[in-house]
C-alpha cells in the first residue's frame, strides 16, 4: 500500500461488496430483456405524445433517426383508428 499515493492510503475499503447475484436481482426485472423494457418505454412515449416522433425522440433523450430505427426494429406502428383503445 505504500506505493499508493498519501490520499488513497487511508482510506478504508467497503466492509462488504455485493454478490454478483446481487447484481443480477437489482437489474434483473421479471422475465423482461432489455429490449422488452425499451420497446415498452419507446411505446409508452409514442402514445403519450400522440406518436409525434420528434417530441417522443426529444422526451426520451435520442434523436429521431435513432427513435425510427428503434420502432422498426420493435415493429411499433401507429395503430389504426379502429384499433386504439377508447381514451
């Protein structure tokens, strides 16, 4: 420890890290992937803005290009009239 420098030498490591299983319940949400939880979220911000692709893009953080690419890749369309659900 002494070829560390002074300020990293006194200081006291964590009494316990988590198990790598730890880990995986934290991050772990059901049975869900992430690609389950993005199209999940992508989905939800397309209906909240009325599928404005540009303020769901802006919403979410990515630009549209990257929004567009994501919905084809979910295969999310704008339902038809007649297939929403009534508001």
């Amino acid at each position: 420890m002494s070829d560390l420098p002074d300020f990293l030498q006194n200081v006291m490591p964590p009494k316990s890290l988590p198990s790598e299983h730890s880990y995986g319940s934290e991050l772990h949400a059901g049975d869900q992937t992430l690609d389950d939880v993005d199209r999940k979220v992508i989905l939800e911000a397309m209906e909240r803005f009325d599928w404005n692709q540009t303020h769901a893009a802006r919403h979410l953080g990515v630009t549209r290009k990257i929004l567009r690419r994501r919905l084809e890749r979910y295969g999310i369309r704008k339902p038809e009239l007649d297939d929403r659900p009534p508001k």
